[in-house]
C-alpha cells in the first residue's frame, strides 16, 4: 500500500504581506514537528527557464507580455515532475506563490482577459490549501519601501490586488484569508492550524487539477 500524499500549500498574497516569511515559518515548524516538508517558490528563479524571468523582472531584459505570460507558466510546469514525485513520498510543500500570481499580475496589464491567463494553468497539481496574505496598501507601505524590479508600484498592485480578489471568488478553489496584519507569529499560528488541517485532509484524498472540469 502506497503511504500518504504530501499536501500542497500555497502562500499568496500582495508584496510585503509576509508570504516568503511565513513559508520559511511554516516549513520549519512543519519540520520540526516531523512533518517531511520543503518550500519552492515561483518563479524558480534558478532553471534556464527562471532566468529569462528574473532578468526581466529586474528590468535587465525585455519580453512582450504574452511571452512572459507563457514562460511563468512553463515555469511551473517544469517544476511538475518534481512536485509530484515529493508530493508522492509524503513531503508536503509549501510554495511562495503559484499560478494565482500568474494570473493576477498579466490580467493586470491592459488587454489581458482572467479566462486567457488561467488557460496554460489549467491541469496544474491543484493545491489542496491556498492562503491570501491580505495586507492594506498604507500597512504595506510601513514595511518598507518598493523595490525597483518591474509591477513593484502601488499604482499596478492595486490593481493586481483586484484581480486576485475575483479568482478568490472561484469555489473550486480551497480559499482561506488571512489578516496578515498581525504579527509574524500571530500570523503563523493562523498558517499553522489551516496547513495541518489541509495535510490531514490531503491523506485521503488524491491530488487534484487545477482549473479543470468547472
Ligand atoms: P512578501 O514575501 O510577501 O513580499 P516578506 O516576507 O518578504 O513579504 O516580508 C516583507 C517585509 O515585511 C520584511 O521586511 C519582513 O521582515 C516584514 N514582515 C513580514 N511579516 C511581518 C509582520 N507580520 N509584521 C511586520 N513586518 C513583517
Ligand atoms: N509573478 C509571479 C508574475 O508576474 N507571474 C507569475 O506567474 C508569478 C509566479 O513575479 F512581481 C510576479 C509577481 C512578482 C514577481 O516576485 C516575483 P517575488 O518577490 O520573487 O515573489
Ligand atoms: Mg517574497
């Protein structure tokens, strides 16, 4: 008999609402209390693919917008083979952002529909729990200022901030928001008790795919 999945955790949520913070908290208190677990984030900056991305978004190189749409996507898609292999040894993982930012940040520029954002996502390893930071513009901004890669303005995160809003509406989807807030630890208490929830919950139930079927 196989044992039991890993789950899939995503952390989302606006810039400096504390998602690579508490992905490092979460994976560590996970760990600790022998819970197999590791964190990824995309974009995986690492990989042939991920450096196209990383120089774009730190404006060394440009790409037309469709093109670094697909290339986010091809992003996640390469990762695949490798999550599915961890999540079937019973490591759950928990990723700094997914294809939720994917969609949240090109639907964001002029002429990109949510429906035509989502289509190369579709069939992803559904995570079985996705937590949104949820952080207001002013408290942001106590946290320091924006860096100077591409989309770090307030003009065009408010506006991505929209665009997640009308994906957390899609039932199929396990949503939990969080008051990000809080404190770093009051916060992760909040992270803890959803992610231990939803690996229990994993066990039993297979992996599923993202955006298919309704
Ligand atoms: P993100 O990955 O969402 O952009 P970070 O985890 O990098 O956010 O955190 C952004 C900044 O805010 C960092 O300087 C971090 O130390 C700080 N920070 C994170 N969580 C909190 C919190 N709950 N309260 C106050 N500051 C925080
Ligand atoms: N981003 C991230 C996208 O535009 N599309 C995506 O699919 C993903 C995963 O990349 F501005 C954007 C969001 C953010 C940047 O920044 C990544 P961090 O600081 O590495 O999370
Ligand atoms: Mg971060």
């Amino acid at each position: 008999m196989a044992s039991k999945r890993g789950a899939l955790i995503v952390l989302e949520g606006v810039d400096r609402a504390g998602k690579t913070t508490q992905c490092k908290k979460l994976v560590q208190a996970l760990q600790a209390s022998g819970r197999p677990a590791e964190m990824m984030r995309f974009p995986d900056r690492t990989t042939t693919i991920g450096q196209l991305i990383s120089a774009y978004l730190e404006k060394k190189s440009d790409l037309e917008d469709h093109t670094v749409h697909l290339l986010f996507s091809a992003n996640r898609w390469e990762l695949v083979p490798l999550m599915k292999q961890q999540l079937d040894r019973g490591i759950t993982l928990v990723v700094d952002r997914y294809a939720f930012s994917g969609v949240a940040f090109t639907s964001a520029k002029p002429g990109f529909c949510m429906d035509w954002c989502m289509k190369p996502d579709v069939g992803l390893p559904k995570p079985d729990l996705v937590m949104f930071l949820q952080l207001n513009p002013a408290e942001a901004a106590l946290r320091g200022q924006f860096g100077s890669e591409r989309y770090e303005t307030s003009a065009f995160q408010k506006s991505v901030q929209q665009k997640f809003k009308q994906l957390m509406k899609d039932p199929s989807v396990n949503w939990k928001v969080i008051d990000a807030s809080k404190n770093v630890d009051d916060v992760h208490d909040d992270i803890k008790h959803h992610s231990l929830n939803a690996i229990s919950a994993a066990e039993n139930t297979p992996l599923g795919e993202l955006w298919k079927g309704g």
